[in-house]
C-alpha cells in the first residue's frame, strides 16, 4: 500500500488560492502576516501567483471583483 504525502508548498499554494477566491487581498495579507510571520516566503509566493499577471491585468481583476461587491452590496 502507497501513501501519498502532499508537498507542503502545494498545501499552502492551496490555502492561498482558497483565501483570495474568499477573502479580498487585504484581509488575505492580514491573515497571513498575524498568522504565519516568517513562516512564509512571502516574496516567493508573490512571484510565483502574479508571474503572468501585468498592472492592467491586476487592475482589471480588481474593477472586476469590486463591481462584484457592488453588485452583492446592492442586493
């Protein structure tokens, strides 16, 4: 019988991508700053997520999620 073991990185790849499709970025910052200071690469993490990503991809991304709340907000 094999067991299979999750590398950590995936499971906080994971966590990562949960927090920010439930969590705005902000509150996703907060939480990891309070919870896990210097547990993280924070910089490495940050590259690897937003390597494909440009200002205007981001910046669409967040008018994008903010019409979303407005629009939830509204209802």
């Amino acid at each position: 019988m094999d067991i299979q073991v999750t590398a950590e990185k995936d499971i906080l790849k994971e966590a990562a991508e949960i927090l920010l499709e439930n969590l705005t970025p902000s509150k996703a910052a907060r939480f990891w700053a309070s919870w896990q200071v210097g547990h993280i690469d924070y910089l490495q993490w940050r590259d690897d997520e937003f390597a494909e990503e440009t200002v205007a991809t981001l910046y669409e991304k967040v008018a994008r999620y903010q019409v979303q709340v407005d629009e939830n907000q509204s209802n």
